[in-house]
C-alpha cells in the first residue's frame, strides 16, 4: 500500500532555533500534502496545503514566516519550525492523497518538544 | 466552526459486543467521510470510507453508516476485540485532493 515517511519521529531544540520536519511519500507521487499539528488529547488540527511547485496554502491563525512549506518534488515535503519555541512543541503530521483512493495516507508523526 | 463533531470523548465496551462510534457534520458538500485508528504518537491509519451518495459501507468487522438528512455517520465495530481499544477519528473531505478535516475523536475502550 501506499506509504509516507516522516523523519525524525522525535527531535528536542532549543528555544530559539529552527527544525526540520521531512515527508516523503514512497511508491506513489504526491502532488498534494497536507500538514498538521496534534497537541495532546486533541484534534488533527490542519496547518497548511502544500503542493508541488507553488507556494503553499496556510489555514487561518497558522504563521507561514514561522512555519515554512516547502514541495519541491513530487515525493518530498518538509515542514520547518522557525524560531521554535516552548509553545510550538507538539505532534507534527503530514498526509498525502495516493491517487483516487478515498482515505489519505498519513505519516508516522514528528514529536517536538522546545526547552 | 467545527464542521465535524464526535461528542462522545470516551466510550467503553466488553469484548464481543458491538462499538457504536458516532460523528455529525455540519457541511453538506462534503462528499467522503472517512473513519480513522490512532494510537498515541503515531499516525492515523485509515479504516474506512463512506461516499456521500452511498448510506452503508461494510469491510469485515467494520461497517459505516450514512444519514444524510440528518448529517450522521455512525462506525460499527463487531465484534469488539481488545486491540480494537485507540481513539477512533471521523473526518471528512470534498473532492479529491481535497484537504481532509477531522473530529475530536473518540476514545474507545474494550475490555477482555
């Protein structure tokens, strides 16, 4: 079946410094990936919309100088934290549609923790 | 404006019997409601889909039904088993490619 890499599946920074969130879909292109953020005992709150060579498409109240997209193959999107701080830590998850199927498939997930 | 509600947070059930999980939504253009696992620290795993022209879609233990005047869904899980225990997501999407949007999620609880 489809499958989506996501790397690291946890990582801890410093206040002030940025990270990186990588998304690779494996055996189907992704075109589209979606990203969101799980904080504990809640929804998939979506981020944002990337897609392959254009800029991506940020839900309101999401910072996109601080949450910097970036699609530029059609398996690869990376999530990067800016300026990271205490209250960006969360649960990072990507999702691509695999074609026409009706469920998307989702990464494994990206624990951040800021100290 | 929560388009998709799951108002049960936590259910509980003996193993064997059936898990009734619930979810309403409030955009009628929706046009896939979508069923998902997720266990803590990990990604959601897709169970099971339900187009919005159909009111039933069944594979093995799992069965969604599709109310659509009354914009209700419901996942029946029979028989429940212990491994079945997780927090189950109703979403929701419009065409494809299109982002999809989750609910709060249910937890659900099989006791052995």
């Amino acid at each position: 079946g489809a499958v989506v890499s996501q790397h690291p599946s946890r990582v801890i920074c410093k206040s002030g410094t940025s990270v990186k969130i990588e998304c690779r879909s494996l055996d189907f292109q992704a075109t589209t990936m979606f990203w969101y953020r799980q904080f504990p005992k809640q929804s998939l709150m979506l981020m944002a919309t990337s897609n392959e060579g254009s800029k991506a498409t940020y839900e309101q109240g999401v910072e996109k100088d601080k949450f910097l997209i970036n699609h530029a193959s059609l398996t690869l999107s990376t999530l990067t934290v800016t300026s990271a701080h205490p209250e960006d830590s969360s649960f990072y998850i990507c999702s691509a549609p695999p074609g026409q199927a009706p469920g998307y498939t989702f990464g494994s997930g990206t624990r951040l923790t800021v100290v | 404006d929560q388009q998709v509600k799951q108002n049960s947070p936590s259910l509980s059930v003996q193993e064997g019997r059936i898990s009734i999980l619930n979810c309403d939504y409030t955009n009628s253009m929706f046009d896939y409601f979508l069923w998902y696992k997720k266990y803590p620290a990990e990604g959601p795993t897709f169970l099971i889909s339900i187009s919005s022209i159909k009111d039933k879609n069944e594979d093995g233990r799992f069965t969604v039904f599709l109310n659509k005047s009354a914009k209700h869904l419901s996942l029946h899980i029979v028989p429940s088993q212990p491994g079945d225990s997780a927090v189950y997501f109703c979403a929701a999407r419009g065409t494809s490619y299109d982002k999809v949007i989750f609910g709060p999620g249910t937890s659900l609880s099989v006791i052995p």
